[in-house]
C-alpha cells in the first residue's frame, strides 16, 4: 500500500530500522540508531481518498517490547487512515500472514481509532475530539477499538510536523457527522462476490426464508415500506398472519421505537421465535396483550408463547462497555512493566472484569431458548429498544438450533437479518460519530466471542474459523462498507437516494474487495462436517469458556510462540488434505511456512526470519496447547486454560 518516489540527487534506500530508549529530545539517556530513509514514502491513495497531513521522519514503536525497538517512516493523515509508511515494507510482499488490500501492514482505519494520547516522557495526557493546541507534539500514543496500539515519536521530525499531523488527526478521526466517513468519498467500482448474501431488503429474500423453515401462520408485511409506520424496522418485516395492517399501524405506537412482536424463526414444529421493544407505558399493555396474542395463534396449536425480558439477566450495553475497557487494558497494554505487574494477577484481573460472565450469561439464556424451541414452545425476546441484546440472544438461539446458520454465508443471513435490517444501532455502538450524548458498547464483539466459544466446544459443527471471526470484527471499524456503517435501514435508505451526494452501498460480504483468494482460504473449517443437524449443547459455564487470544492477544508481539500453537496444527492439517487433492497442489506452497506462529494468520514475524523466543514460558497467559502436541523448540509451553 506504497508509492516509493525516488528524489532528485538521491543515491540510495537506506535501512530504517531502529533501537531507541526515550522519548524526549533532552533525555541523555537516549540511545538512538537513526538511519533515515533517503526517499520519499506516500500511501498509495484509492479513489477519493487524499493526504491531510504527514510527519517525516517518525519512529513507531513495538508495543510492549524490552528492548524498545521499532521503524522509522513518514505518517500520513488521510480522510481514510493513518498510514505509516517505511522503506522496509516492500519486503511484506514476501510476508504470508493476511493482509488487508485497503488498508498498509501499519495502516489502522480512522474508523478503528477510540483514544489519542500525548506523550511526554513517562507522562501522557489524553486528546480530546475537538480540541487544538500549539504546543510540541514529542510523541502520540493510540489506542484502537479492535485493542491494537500504536506509539510513535516526532523525535526527529522537522519542527511542527508532530503537531500539525496531531491536529489532523483530531479532526478527522472524530467526525460528527456521517457524510464525513470516507465511505461518501470512496469511488472504486464494486466487486461482487462468488457467494450471495441476502440483505432482507426485498420480498423475496423474506419469502425463501419463510420456505427454508417451513414457518406457517407467519406473513410478510409491507407497511413500513417508506419507512413511516417505524425508523427502526426494516421495509419488510414478518409478522403473524392474523393481524391487519391498521391493528399494526395502532399497536406500533405503544411500542418503543415502534418495534411490535415480529418473526426472527420457526422450528418444524410450529415453534417460533420473535422479538420485541417495552411498551412506552409499563401500567398500559393492552396493546402488548394484543400482539402477544397475536404470536398465540401464530402456533398451530395455539400454545402461550413465553415471554422473557433479557433487561433481567444480561448486562446493560453500559455495562457490556466498562466491562470491554477493562479487557483491552488487560490485554493491550502500553508498556512492558504494565504487563508484566498486571500478569502477577491476571486471573484477578480478568474475573473482576467480568466479560467471561457475560460471555456465560448469554451462552445460558441462549441454550435455554433453544432448548424451549425445541420443546415445541415459542418464545418472545424483549429488551428496552429490542435492538440491541435481541440481536445477540436471538442470533446465538438460532445458531444452537438451526445449522444452516454454521456455514459463512449462513452466518452472514443471520446478521444481516438479524442485526443489520432489525436495526441494530452499529454507527452508535462502534461510536463511528463523535457524539458525548450516545453510548459506546461492542455488542457486536460480544456476540462473536459467544460465537468463538462454540467454535472451541463444537470444532467440526462450524464451516468458518475464528480467523473469520476476527477478521469481521476488524472489518466493523473499516469506514467503507455500509453494512455496519448505520444505525437502521431508513439512514442506510436514504443516504443511497440522497439526490446531493448518494451513497453507494457495499456489503462487508463482499470480501473479495478485501482479501486475496489465499487469505480467504483462512476462513474456511478443513474440519467442517456439514451432515449434522441438531441442537448444540453447550457446555455455558466459565470453566469451559477461553479467552479469544487470536483476537485480544494478536498486537502483542511478546506473547507469540514460534512454531506452535493452533494455526500450526491447522495448517499441516491442510496441506496433507491438498496433497490428497491433485488439483489444490498450489495450497502446498502456501501451508508449508517455516516460521508461523501462534497468532498466524495475524503473526507479526516475516517468513524468512527467526521467530524469537517467546516469554509465555514464563507469563501467566499461557495458551492451552493440551489438545495437541507440536514440536516446538524454542518454548515449553504450560497445559492450563485461560
């Protein structure tokens, strides 16, 4: 992602590889090999994209690295991302691990970008959106929402490059408001993928779900089509047969953000699951009766359906939000003493935290749900707006029961029916708008960490990996595609109708506009068994759950174990079943990577060096290697679970 352009009079491309300790110009403690690069570096721009400021001569840091070593560069501020760029970095193409075609080996979208903070020496002061200053920027430190970390130093920029790349950085890291996110700006041609993903926003795509799940005593509804009857439902909706579209139209208005009972899934057994928002006001449920009778006679034997108010068992999105801080801060931190003082209590730390227990809250009442379905019971989901814990227990529901839903393109239609159309509010919980009145809340990352766990329990019930897993999470912070880029349908609708400025639509589906096909062979289970069909039992306690370390620990160089680890055993996996394959004799070359490691395909080290080794030896976050034996000759990994 590199233009390299050679100046005049210039003789050669210097190393920028460099060894430093300190930060300040006047620390005489400071020990600096600077080797400056010779040429000058740009980002290669896409269309639309351009350079709203740059520092030369900038160091980026390792994170959390004992020997304080790092790359000098140029940073750039565009109206897409902040780019780093080194003379160093033609040598990736050499490089398997995956590699985002939008976005540079040291790119992080502005989109991704949570907190800046200024650093002083020792001291650091955090930036707030909106503020400018004049003062000497020495050094900048940031910290993204997918929990990577970035520090560099102006050390030895010209005079003001720090500052001015600050200010930038500031300004357009933070936008208030939508039209500013680059996805407006953003002018290249799209590619439509192999696999088709239904987006729910026709007819047609409700109707074949309708027939996959052989649902009777449910229809499609249109009445919300410009979006009047609610903001927050789709066009098309399912709703039961026996309601008329003015009983909706009345009973809508009871409901908060005019969300009434509608269909998520049905079981062949006439079972169904829906969800709703609370009534408007509590001492009035005449209308939430009605509806609820609604979903009664939606069943062919006309049973209750059971109504359970997830308010009462999981977690706020406040609370799913402080409890998310904490976790980053344990697992990214921003020196090598915070990590080593926080690894003497790590286990402390990550209980009081308490992510894994809403990880385990949601997993139970998903298992129970199911397990009610089953039973031939329906089931109703209500929470306050019913868009945002409804997205997450309905979706896992239906995961557990349904396998159709185990495959990728099967998971892509659960999200989008349930999360994308249903209205969950992504541009405010992933906070892709500066606004001091909305709350921030990884629901999303939530939801794929429960996801994650089942992978772990059910290892051949699953036809995507968690390098899937993780890369959609990365890709909910890139300011491009709209599938989680807004808060509903109706915004979605009229920013692609806006006669001043459409917008054009591009699915994150589409992942041949991200990935080459090598990194996207990463998405796919070798193990996946596809015949079986039936519940999933799974095991919800939280000694049977694991931190995700792909996804929290992959910016941690220090934690990677060199030639080991589970990535290692997948891939000799699959290059025995691409010798068996005459026709995949290209995948052999790919898997037969001396130097992987155990955060691979997100490893940090280059195919042709030496991995050093790592000091999981002796750190409390050992990754649990107990379920398979590799050779490995640098470490000697510990057997106990996180």
């Amino acid at each position: 992602m590199f233009e390299v352009t050679l100046r005049m009079n210039e003789k050669r491309l210097t190393n920028s590889f460099i060894s430093y300790i300190g930060l300040d110009d006047d620390e005489k403690s400071s020990s600096c090999e600077t080797s400056f690069i010779e040429y000058e570096l740009s980002p290669k721009l896409h269309p639309g994209e351009m350079i709203i400021a740059e520092a030369q001569n900038v160091l980026l840091f390792t994170p959390v690295n004992e020997n304080k070593s790092g790359q000098s560069g140029v940073l750039f501020v565009t109206n897409f991302r902040l780019s780093f760029v080194t003379s160093q970095e033609k040598q990736l193409e050499d490089i398997k691990y995956q590699e985002n075609v939008l976005l540079g080996h040291y790119d992080v979208c502005l989109s991704n970008i949570d907190i800046i903070y200024m650093l002083t020496g020792d001291k650091r002061k955090r930036l707030m959106p909106g503020h400018r200053f004049n003062d000497k920027v020495k050094g900048l430190h940031i910290l993204c929402k997918n929990m990577r970390t970035l520090s560099y130093s102006f050390k030895f920029s010209p005079l003001g490059h720090g500052k001015t790349l600050a200010n930038a950085l500031l300004h357009h890291a933070f936008p208030r408001r939508h039209q500013l996110l680059f996805a407006y700006d953003y002018r290249e041609p799209c590619i439509q993928s192999k696999y088709t993903t239904p987006s729910f926003r026709n007819r047609s795509d409700w109707e074949k779900e309708l027939l996959r799940t052989k649902c009777v005593g449910w229809t499609i509804n249109a009445s919300n089509n410009t979006f009047q009857l609610s903001q927050n439902l789709p066009q098309f909706f399912v709703v039961g047969s026996t309601i008329l579209d003015n009983q909706l139209r009345k009973a809508v208005r009871y409901f908060r953000d005019g969300r009434p009972p509608t269909w998520c899934w049905s079981s062949m057994n006439g079972a169904a699951l829906c969800r709703m928002a609370d009534v408007v006001d509590p001492s009035n449920r005449t209308q939430e009766n009605a509806m609820l009778e609604m979903v009664r006679k939606s069943h062919p034997n006309h049973m209750r359906p059971i109504v359970i108010d997830l308010t009462k068992d999981l977690p706020s999105p406040k609370d799913i939000d402080q409890s998310f801080n904490k976790l980053r801060e344990l697992c990214a931190p921003e020196s090598n003493r915070q990590f080593w003082v926080q690894d003497n209590h790590f286990y402390s730390h990550l209980e009081s935290c308490k992510w894994l227990q809403y990880v385990s809250n949601c997993l139970t009442l998903a298992w129970e749900i199911a397990s009610t379905l089953n039973s031939k019971t329906s089931v109703v989901v209500q929470e306050c707006e019913g868009r945002d814990l409804c997205c997450i227990i309905s979706s896992l529901t239906q995961l557990l029961i349904d396998s159709h839903y185990r495959s990728i393109v099967g998971l892509q239609t659960l999200i989008q029916k349930e999360w994308v159309v249903m209205g969950h509010q992504f541009c405010t919980r992933l906070g892709h708008i500066n606004n001091s009145n909305s709350i921030k809340s990884p629901l999303l990352l939530l939801f794929l960490d429960c996801v994650w766990q089942l992978i772990q329990q059910f290892p051949t019930k699953f036809e995507f990996t968690e390098t899937y897993l993780t890369t959609l999470w990365d890709a909910s912070h890139i300011s491009i595609f709209d599938t989680f880029l807004f808060d509903n349908e109706r915004d979605r609708y009229y920013a692609k109708t806006d006669v001043a400025s459409p917008l054009m639509l591009r699915s994150i589906w589409d992942w041949e506009e991200q990935f080459i096909d090598q990194d996207l062979i990463q998405f796919h289970n070798p193990f996946y068994d596809s015949s079986f069909s039936g519940l999933l039992k799974v095991s919800c306690e939280i000694s049977c759950l694991n931190v995700w370390t792909q996804c929290y620990y992959r910016f941690l160089p220090t934690l990677e174990i060199s030639k080991g680890g589970k990535p290692l055993e997948n891939i000799m996996i699959r290059t025995l079943m691409s010798v068996q394959n005459k026709n995949s004799g290209d995948l052999l070359d790919l898997y037969t990577q001396p130097n992987i490691g155990s955060f691979f395909p997100f490893t940090h080290w280059r195919s042709n060096t030496t991995v050093p080794p790592s000091t999981l030896t002796i750190s409390s976050l050992s990754l649990n290697t107990s379920d398979f034996q590799i050779e490995t000759s640098l470490v000697e990994i510990p057997e106990h679970n996180i």
